[in-house]
C-alpha cells in the first residue's frame, strides 16, 4: 500500500472506535424510532407493524402539541437571553482579571460536579415553602403566611439558567480570550472611550461566542424534561414532558416517537442554521 | 516649546521599578527614539506617555499641559502597536476612519482624509480589503494611516518594525522617516535595534535597566558614548583601560598601554574631569589594519597579529592580537582581505577616539 493510500486511511482507523459507538447508540436507535414512528399503537396494548401516518398526523395538527412546541421555544429563548444578559459580564469579567483566572473558571465549573437533578431540588430548599427565603422573611416579620413562589413558569426558567449559565460564561469567555486587548488600546486612543470601544471592537469580536452559547442554552433548555418537572407546575410542561408521558406513561411509542422526531427536527434546522452561518468549529472551542 | 516633558517619572510594578525617575523633553516635530536592551523599560514608558499606564510618581506633559488625569481617549495621540492592532473585522477604510468618528469630522470629510492617509502609505487601492487580506508590511502601513489620519499631538510607535523581515524593515524605516518628515508630527520611536535608531532618530535615548543612560542626537551617541555601556551597544567597539593626563588646549592627552599617548579632541571626553584612571573607546571600523608598514600618515600605529576572521561581504571583521589584548576592527574589503595569522599594523587617527571615565 502507498503512503498516501496509508494516510488517507489512518484518520478513519483512529475515528473508527468513536464511529462505531455514535452508530451503534445513536444512528441505530434513531433509526428504530422513526420506524416506530410509522407504527399504530392498538388498544389491545400490541403496536401494529406497518406504514400509518396517524401519529404524524395527530403530532402535527394537534394546537395541545403546537401550543406546548411553542412555549417549549419561548421558555428556551427567554432562558438563553436571561444566561447571555447574566453571562457576558461574568465572562467579561473573568476574561479581564488579572492572576486569578483559573480559579475563577474552577469555581465555574464546580456546580457540575454535582448532579443536576439535585441543583435543580435545591431550590426547594430555598424557594419553597419551608424553605431558607420563606423562613427568613417571617423571622424578619415581612409576611405572616409562608408565600408560594415554586411550580411556575419563572422558577422553571430560574432552573434552567441555574443549569445553564456556566455554558454561555464558557463559550463567550474562550472568544473573549482570544481577542488581542492591544485592540481595546488602539480604539481608546483613537479617541473611542472604554464603553465606545466595547461596543465597537470587543462586543463584535465576541459574537461568536455569544452565539455558541446562545445555541447550547437554547438546545439544552428546550430538550430538557427535568426542570418543568421538578420546578413547574401542572401547566408548565414542556415538549420533552409530551415526550416522556406518551412513552413512559401511555407506553404509546409510535406517538412518543413521532413528537420526539419532531422536537429533534425543529432543534436540528435551528443547528443548521448556526452551522450555516458561524461554523461548528466556534461551538467546539467552547465546549473545550 | 517641547511637545512631550516627562519630569521625575518613576514606574514601580510592587517591588520591583521599570523607571527609575526618567526626564525628558521632546522637540515639537522631532523623532525620538527609545533605544536599549530587552527589558528596558522602553514600552513601559511609551505607555505612560500614551495613558495605557499611570506613572507612579512625577508628571507628564504634552504640548505644554499636564495629562496625568487626562483619559487615554481625550490625549489625541496616534499610536502604532507591534502587532499592528488593526480591527479584524473592520475594513481598511473603517480601521482608518476609526478615530474621525470619534472626532467633528463630516462623513466627506473623513472619506478624503481617509484616502489622503492611505495615499501617503502608498496603498491607494486597499480601502474594501479586510485586514487578514494584507501582507505585514501593509498592515503596518495601514495601521501607520490610522495613527496619523486623526492628526495626533505625538505618533508614538512600539518596535513598529521588528515584525517584518529584513529587507522590508529597511524599506520601511526609509518610508516612516519619509512620512514623518512629511506631516511633521513629534514622534516617539522604540527600538531595540541600534541601526534602527542611528537611521531614523533626531535624538536618542539610550535605556539601561530603566534609566536613562544617554540622551543625544546619533552622531554623539554614536561618536562620544558617555558611558560603556553606550560604547557597547550602538556597534562593536575596543574599550581599553587608560590614563588621562592634563588638557592643553583642544586636545587631551591619553596614555593607552601599547598605544602609547594619544591626544584626542577634547571634546570627545566630555565626561572626563580632570585627569587619572580613564577608557579609550575605539569603534571596530575606525580601527584600520594595512601592512606592517603601510599605516596612513598622522594615525598611531602598533603592530598586531590576526587571530580570527569573519567575512561579511562588503566588510570584514578582524580580531586581532596586540600584545595580551585583543581588539576588533571592522574593514571595508580592499583587495584581499588578511588571513588568520598575519602579521598587520593596526593604526587609529586619535580624532576618532573618545574617552570616558573608569567604571561607568
Ligand atoms: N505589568 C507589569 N507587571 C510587572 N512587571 C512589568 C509589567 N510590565 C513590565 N514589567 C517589567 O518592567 C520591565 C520593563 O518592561 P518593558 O516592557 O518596558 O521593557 P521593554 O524595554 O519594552 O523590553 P522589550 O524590548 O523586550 O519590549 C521588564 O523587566 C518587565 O518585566
Ligand atoms: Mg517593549
């Protein structure tokens, strides 16, 4: 064999562990549930093998499923806007400290050492209503009556900037990083002042970044099926919670597998899109 | 009135000081070079003068008024950085226009003056490029006509050259000088290169360990170092250990072991007082090796043996034995040049030596 034709062959023997392991977990699965997706659930509990396009159908014309598709994105997109209005300056900040950067980026990350499921229950103990803001406020004699301020909208997309944050603070710190600060000099003494020259030379040159957190917060806030369900009320669940109830609860697969086809669809053209217009390669460097 | 005074700057980073109570008066118009060794304290004070760093003590003027609470944006300065700086996502027009916008300057206005700049780099046609879309040397110049578009009180310019390769360096230390001369505006240059600095500067100042060692237009530093440190490193020169003896009249006697007495313009030892323990300085190409025998009329000669050989093209450089020291002469190649082991008269016209006092 030639050296080129060796070559071209090694990347693929080192991929092939990593290829093997996304086709057989990922591909495979995805593959059964679209042919699921095609099946009928019967009410003898057996599915009924074959080409129907009624669960397409039902997931499609559906306003319950439409509404909850849309509030899904809305509880996504007010999340990602809330991480990147909180995130940027703590990015920003950790980006211009002096010395002590590391240790800043550690306690960053310190919250995934603990699972998210009991991040998410912490605020129980906080917002419930035995909880530390509850207490406090009656010992300090601000109410008389413990305040219900769980199970709603807000505190599920309190949860999911809780999870969040850390992801956008990552992705627009490592653009941050990589801009040259002579930049921020150069305008200033063009006559630009600090806040003149953040928006024109910093604030640009961050986008990037701001956008590949923007698109994890996003993709990783409407996928999410815990927070409504630890945090929300009756009324709050989100598209994932469709997707969990019809499976686990209805076992009606079929349908459980179109309304998950579809999530993924929606989620997956807003990917493309990023994709089309800033290239994974920025996403990657946050996440490293 | 000078454009730019520094008076007892002192810069302390904690423990440890970068300048040590540093001043200095620059000209309206002129060029200013920082010259020294890595280390310096050249950028630090470039950066106090363009308000990047606030000096620890002693004050800063420019054109006369005092700015050491004066914001970096309102000192109207024009600064070149070393990697050119220029705003990757920007075109080189709007790198260019950058600071009229910060400035009462009309959108035509700024469109001639934009052009005007990026005429007088000499890169007419570059306005839509983006930056990545350039060479380094017309980065640099681009980033020189965004300096001097804004038209600055003082250009100041931190090794603006040293990025580039060597014979565009020379080209463009050629077309600074040129483009300052033309718009006359007060520069301060840093380098570390000494022939940068001889090249380019109406004065230098000659930076050791955050002091200022020597100030002075080229030919002075160059000719009459006022200490060894200067002698050393503007070119290659022979310090030998000496006595000085009693003036009489313009020249000064200098007894040099081997040399015998050497009587040297006085002036060429400003910083002698009086006479006793002293150093000859002889720069490598005013140190001229012939035949034993050949020396030209009127220098002092001794004879010398070569002990190494370096050929540089146009020049040689010799280092050769006289007695138990060894000097180095550089000469431009006249027929053929020696050859390790012969025998040669080294001789040097007493005008070009210059003498200090021990231990400087
Ligand atoms: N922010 C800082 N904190 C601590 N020390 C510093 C700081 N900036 C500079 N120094 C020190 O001050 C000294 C002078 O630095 P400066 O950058 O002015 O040198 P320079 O003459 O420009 O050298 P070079 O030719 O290498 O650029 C150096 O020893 C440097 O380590
Ligand atoms: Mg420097």
């Amino acid at each position: 064999m030639s050296v080129e034709a060796r070559e071209a062959r090694q990347p693929w023997i080192l991929l092939s562990p990593a290829l093997g392991a996304v086709t057989l977990l990922l591909f495979v699965p995805l593959a059964f549930i679209l042919v699921y997706s095609f099946w009928l659930r019967t009410a003898t509990g057996a599915d009924q093998v074959g080409f129907y396009l009624e669960n397409w159908r039902e997931a499609l014309s559906d306003a319950f499923y439409r509404d909850i598709l849309i509030n899904t994105l809305k509880i996504a997109a007010i999340t990602t806007i809330v991480c990147a209005l909180m995130g940027y300056p703590a990015a920003y900040f950790i980006a211009r400290s002096k010395g002590n950067k590391a240790i800043l980026l550690l306690l960053l990350m310190l919250p995934f050492w603990i699972s998210y499921i009991i991040r998410t229950m912490s605020w129980i103990n906080i917002l419930g209503v035995s909880g530390a803001f509850n207490s406090a406020l009656m010992t300090l004699g601000v109410i008389s009556e413990p305040i219900q301020m769980l199970y709603n909208e807000t505190t599920v997309i309190l949860g999911l900037v809780h999870f969040l944050l850390p992801f956008m603070v990552l992705n627009v710190f490592v653009s941050l990083e990589g801009i040259d600060t002579n930049l921020e000099d150069a305008a200033n003494s063009l006559g630009a002042t600090k806040w003149q020259s953040f928006l024109q030379v910093t604030l640009p040159l961050s986008l990037p970044g701001l956008a590949a957190g923007g698109l994890l917060c996003f993709v990783l806030g409407a996928g999410t099926y815990i927070t409504p369900i630890v945090l929300g009320g009756p009324t709050d669940a989100m598209f994932a919670n469709l997707v969990f109830e019809a499976i686990i609860t209805q076992l009606n697969w079929p349908l459980g597998s179109a309304l998950s086809l579809m999530l993924l669809a929606v989620l997956g053209t807003l990917v493309l899109i990023y994709n089309r217009y800033l290239g994974m390669a920025q996403l990657m460097k946050g996440l490293g | 009135m000078s454009a730019v005074t520094l008076t007892d700057i002192v810069k302390r980073f904690g423990d440890f000081t970068a300048v040590h109570r540093m001043s200095l008066e620059i000209p309206e118009g002129s060029f200013l070079t920082l010259l020294g060794p890595s280390g310096c304290g050249k950028t630090t004070t470039l950066r106090m003068v363009a308000g990047l760093l606030d000096p620890t003590e002693g004050e800063i003027q420019i054109k006369g008024k005092h700015v050491t609470n004066v914001p970096i944006h309102k000192r109207n300065l024009g600064i070149v950085f070393q990697n050119y700086a220029l705003f990757p996502h920007k075109t080189v027009a709007d790198n260019v226009a950058f600071g009229l916008r910060y400035r009462d300057v009309s959108a035509e206005e700024a469109k001639r003056r934009v052009n005007e700049a990026l005429e007088l780099v000499q890169l007419p046609n570059v306005g839509d490029r983006y930056p990545k879309q350039l060479s380094g040397g017309q980065q640099q110049r681009i980033a020189l006509a965004r300096a001097i578009v804004i038209e600055p009180d003082v250009l100041l310019l931190d090794e603006p050259l040293s990025a580039l390769d060597a014979n565009l360096r020379e080209d463009m230390r050629v077309e600074l000088k040129r483009i300052q001369h033309r718009i006359g505006v007060t520069t301060i240059f840093v380098t570390h290169d000494q022939s940068e600095a001889l090249a380019m500067s109406d004065q230098i100042v000659v930076m050791s360990d955050g002091r200022v060692e020597q100030v002075g237009p080229p030919e002075e530093v160059y000719n009459t170092p006022s200490s060894e440190f200067v002698a050393n490193f503007l070119g290659a020169s022979n310090i030998l250990p000496a006595t000085a003896g009693q003036a009489s009249g313009d020249t000064l006697p200098i007894e040099v072991g081997g040399f015998g007495s050497i009587a040297i313009p006085r002036d060429r030892a400003p910083a002698l007082n009086g006479s006793g323990k002293a150093r000859l300085v002889v720069r490598a190409e005013k140190l001229l090796l012939t035949r034993p025998g050949d020396a030209p009329a009127g220098s002092i000669s001794v004879d010398g043996t070569v002990e190494t050989v370096d050929y540089q093209g146009q020049a040689v450089r010799y280092f050769v034995r006289v007695g138990d020291t060894q000097l180095q002469a550089i000469n431009m190649i006249d027929g053929r040049p020696f050859n390790e082991g012969d025998s040669v008269a080294v001789s040097l016209r007493p005008r070009d030596c210059a003498a200090l006092p021990e231990g400087t």
